[in-house]
C-alpha cells in the first residue's frame, strides 16, 4: 500500500504558483521512466502509464492546496505539449578567397633579411666562375638539374644541396587560429615544436606555418598570391565556385547546435558594374559535399568542429584539408573570416614542384627547390608519423569572404 504524508506550509500567491508549477512539471513530465522501458512494456501501455501518473500528481496536487494552484496545473499542463522548433538554412556562395600573406603590410619585419634565394642565385653561388657554369650547363643542359649526376632539383630535391639559406618569415603576427591547443608550440603527440604567431586581431597565440613558409616569396606574395588577383580568380574560375549550407538556424546570433556542409558549384557569379558580387543569387550545386561539420553561432560568430575537407582552388586544384575548421561572421548579406586547417606537405610540394619546372615561374616566384622542400619539412607541425615522429602536414589560415544565395540541389531542381 502506498502512503503519502504532505506537509503544506502557507505561502504567498505567487510564490505558491511558481512552486506548485515546478512540482506539477516533475510530477507530470520529467518523473523518470527507466522501470517502464526495462521491463518489456509495450511502448503504448508506457504511455498510457505516463499519463495515468500525470493526472494522478495533478489531483493529488489539488487536493492539498485546493483553487489557488489551478492556474499553475493548467499552466504545467500547457508544458506538456511540446513545442516545435523553427528552424532555416543560410546560403552562401564564396566572393573573395585571401591567402592572408601579408597581415601587416611590411616587408622589412616579415623578412628582415630579404625575400627567398630562388634557383638562379643558388645556380650561380654553386658554380661561381663563368667557367664552371658553361661547364655545368655543358654537361647537364637545365641550370635545375644541379645535382652531382644531373639530377634535377624539382623532382629530386634532397640530391641537391643549397649554398644559400632558405628565408621564412620572422615577424611575431600573422591570420590564423589555435590548432594545437597549446600557448608555446611546444610538442604534443599528434604535432611538433614550432614557433607560435600572435593573432592580427588579438593576443591570441595562434598556428599558421604556412605563412611563414610563402610569407617571403615576395614576387608570389605580391603577384599571383595578391588579394586582387585572387579576387579574379574566384569571379572567373568554375573551380573556384564554393557553395556553404549552415542548417538547423534558430537565431542567427545564437544558435548552439547547426551543420555546415561545402559544395561545389556550376554557375557563374554575378556582379554589379564595379566587379562587386551581388548578394542573393542562385547558385546550383553539383557533386557529393566537399566537407560537413557540427558548429555553433555565437553572437553572431560562426565556428565549426574540425572535419577533413577538400577545398578547390586555382593553380593548386583539389586541395585536401585535415581538421578544417570555419570561422564566420554572419551578417544579413554575407560571412566573412578565417578558414583554417592543416595543408599536407606532400601534396603542398606536387604542386609547388611541378609549378616551377613545368612553366617558367620558378625563375621568378619559387625559392630553390632544394631548400623549399627542405623548409617544408622542417616546418610541419601537425599530423606527426607515429613511427618516424616527422610531422606531415602544415597549419594554415585564410580569409574567406561569401555573400548570401540561394543554394539550389539537382533534386530540388528536378522537382519543380
């Protein structure tokens, strides 16, 4: 037999309904179930059980404390309904794509010490004399193949050794975010010692050693790497046509729990008469996602989870990002922020190598690739070889602007 001893104490009005609401709420919803679903219940019985109990706590509740907590019951009763969440999606197509090499605008303090020794330089301090020279290009043809038996230095670098020394960046401040979770870049068991940036915008000690690899190429910094021509490049280049989905929004300053998926895209953008990308466009997307994350917004601030991604881009194609995370803030035409992640080193040099013997840049744009390829993996600082406890990969930042547009999938294209 069940007993019940009640203790009623006299209270105020309100008081009294606050109180008997939370109790009617116990009672009537959050009163655990767990004996119910262990014990091979069908699921209706359970809820026929749940209800029962419900009504039972609401009468014993009026009983005791009689009309003035009628209108705390019906209220407790109202929460029993649950309520449905409304929830939307934002659109975003990528306008602009910045490899943030220069984020405070000096070259004297991010390379105090000049730009990158290119093959040429190298070529002429390893045969010095005129001499040694025409005999070198006697024997071998290509000022590249500078190793001891010919052997070229863009598909061969460690055959070739460097008199010159590779220059990377020394300023203290770049775009970036915490990738390895520590204050001094110490070593962790998935990265390596390295050197810690402090933040453009903040204090914050943040990763990015992929700056400090390109920051001194400045014929590449200042050419093909230019926010200019990279903006060019994004409004031209089907490769470069990137459609973002955040689902599940609830509010778009604060939304705790939302997916962020990538897409490529198949259609132009459009832009007004100053080369401006218009904002609210359809965009169609093609192809299986490039990337999905868990993220969150606060105040506005859009951060995702680290997920491996691929992230198309010119000269460099299908580029393949481990841990990528997004940084965004929202606003009622567009995002803008910091894409940051780890670029892995080898796929970094297949398209550093091959840039600069297939085509004539690396006379201009590329350091010798002997020590290039020596400084990338001097460098790398995430993914370490458990075995060999060489890191793989590289942390990068990139700014990333997008405007609004309406995402349009094949099959919602179809249906209409």
């Amino acid at each position: 037999m069940l007993s019940m001893t009640f203790s009623v104490r006299p209270v105020g009005r309100s008081k009294d309904a606050s109180s008997m609401s939370q109790l009617v709420g116990y009672l009537g919803k959050n009163q655990s179930d767990t004996s119910l679903a262990t014990t091979g219940v069908p699921s209706r019985a359970v809820e026929s059980m749940k209800f029962r109990r419900s009504i039972l706590g609401l009468a014993i509740l009026m009983l005791v404390c009689g009309h003035q907590c009628l209108d705390a019951c019906l209220a407790a009763g109202s929460e029993l309904q649950a309520t449905p969440v409304n929830t939307h999606t934002i659109g975003l197509v990528l306008s602009n794509f910045d490899w943030a090499m220069s984020p405070i605008k000096d070259e004297k303090a991010e390379c105090p010490e000049g730009p990158i020794h290119n093959n040429r330089e190298n070529w002429e301090a390893q045969f010095p004399s005129r001499s040694a020279r025409q005999e070198q290009l006697n024997k071998c043809w290509r000022i590249d193949n500078r190793g001891p038996n010919c052997e070229n230095g863009f598909f061969n670098p460690e055959a070739v050794s460097d008199p010159l020394p590779f220059r990377e960046v020394q300023s203290p401040v770049a775009y970036g975010v915490d990738l390895d979770g520590t204050l001094d870049g110490q070593a962790t068991a998935t990265t390596c010692e390295h050197k810690k940036f402090r933040n453009v915008k903040s204090d914050e000690k943040v990763d990015n050693q992929l700056f400090r690899f390109f920051g001194c190429h400045r014929n590449l910094v200042n050419n093909l790497f230019s926010e200019g021509n990279t903006r060019k490049y994004v409004q031209a280049g089907i490769i470069n046509r990137l459609l973002v989905e955040i689902s599940g929004v609830t509010d778009e300053q604060n939304s705790p729990d939302v997916e962020v998926t990538l897409y490529r895209g198949s259609d132009q953008l459009l832009v007004d008469s100053i080369r401006k990308v218009v904002p609210w466009q359809s965009q169609r997307a093609i192809g299986k996602s490039l990337y999905h994350a868990k993220g969150r917004i606060t105040n506005g601030q859009l951060v995702t989870y680290p997920a491996d991604a691929v992230w198309p881009q010119t000269y460099i194609g299908m580029q393949r990002i481990r841990n990528m995370t997004l940084h965004l803030s929202l606003s009622p035409s567009g995002a803008e922020g910091i894409r940051a992640g780890y670029v892995e080193v080898d796929q970094l040099w297949e398209w550093y190598s091959h840039f600069g013997i297939i085509t004539s840049a690396g006379e201009v744009y590329m350091a010798s690739p002997s020590s290039a390829y020596a400084a990338l993996r001097r460098l790398a600082d995430g993914y370490k070889d458990p075995q060999a406890g060489q890191c793989t990969a590289l942390s990068s930042a990139f700014k990333v602007e997008f405007v609004r547009a309406f995402v349009i999938h094949p099959s919602e294209e179809a249906g209409r």
